[in-house]
C-alpha cells in the first residue's frame, strides 16, 4: 500500500501563495497570469486576488489547455482536450504561467509552444507550488512555494476546496 505524507497543509499553501505573489509584485509592476489547465487555474486564480490587493487594481487570469502542445501527446490513451481562456491580448504583456506541479519541464514547454499562439509577450515568468525536480529540459520556475526532492517512483498529489476537497499536497511512496 503506498505512504502518503502531507508536505503542505491550507495554511502552508496559503503562506506560500502569499510570498510568491510579494515576489510576483516585486519583480514586476504589472503581470496577467495564465494557469495551466487543471491546478494552475486554481492557483493562479488565488494569486490574482492577493496580487490585486498588492498592486490596487485588477489581475487579468486566463487558463491554458497545453495538451495538443505536448510532445507526448500520441503516446498514451486519448488527451482530454480542457478549455482555453484568455480573453486579453498577451502581446507587450509580462505573463506569468502558474502550474501546481514543477517535474520534467515538459509541461512547461508546451505551455509556452501554446501561449505563443495568443501573441508575444513581452516577458514570460514560471509560478508553481511546488518544484519535484527531475527535469528533462533546462526550464527553472521563478517563484516556487516549496521544493520537495522526490525519486523518480513517488508522485506528488495537489488538492484543492475548490474541487470538493481540502487545500493539501501530498507526497506518495508506492511500494517498491
């Protein structure tokens, strides 16, 4: 049976939405932020109501489905194809990609394959929860809420009250 250990708790996940969104606000004067379909919209909607009360005016969120960008795509069973929501212009902006999880980078890259769709950016910044390591690519989050150093066997779980549950990330060993 595999172990699961909670590495971040609601109020953990809340602390470190609240300094990656400082350090969002620090770095840049303005930002729109995309989340990656499914927890990066989540997450990036949060950071937005931190943010806006940081900079006094209203965050644009869009929300990026990067499945048909994937370089794995034809691989497995058939993708699940999620909405794409950007209703502004990205060109001239500072984006910042949010996702939940950091692990080969591979999401990432197709992340930015598909937002090139939309325009170009002036700047484009990576915001994740939590960076696992292990990248297949030389891609490097600018805000991270926590680095958990994981082996290639064990998978990190990331829930939210948003879908039904509670705030929780989660490390899981399976069985060797």
């Amino acid at each position: 049976m595999p172990e699961h250990t909670v590495i971040l708790d609601g109020a953990a996940i809340h602390r470190a939405l609240t300094r990656i969104a400082h350090e969002i606000a620090e770095r840049n004067r303005s930002a729109v932020l995309i989340g990656i379909q499914r927890g990066g919209i989540i997450l990036a909607q949060r950071l937005a109501v931190s943010l806006t009360a940081i900079w006094g005016q209203p965050v644009l969120v869009g929300s990026l489905d990067i499945t048909m960008h994937r370089d794995d795509v034809g691989q497995a069973i058939p993708p699940v194809i999620q909405p794409t929501v950007i209703p502004f212009n990205v060109t001239g902006q500072t984006v910042v990609i949010v996702d939940d999880v950091i692990f080969s980078g591979r999401t990432t890259r197709a992340a930015l394959d598909a937002l090139n769709d939309f325009g170009r950016a002036k700047r484009i910044q990576l915001a994740v929860l939590v960076d696992r390591g292990h990248r297949e690519l030389p891609i490097k989050a600018d805000f991270v809420g926590k680095n958990v150093p994981t082996a290639l066997t064990e998978q990190i779980l990331v829930n939210f009250s948003e879908d039904g549950g509670k705030d929780e990330v989660t490390l899981v060993r399976k069985d060797q």
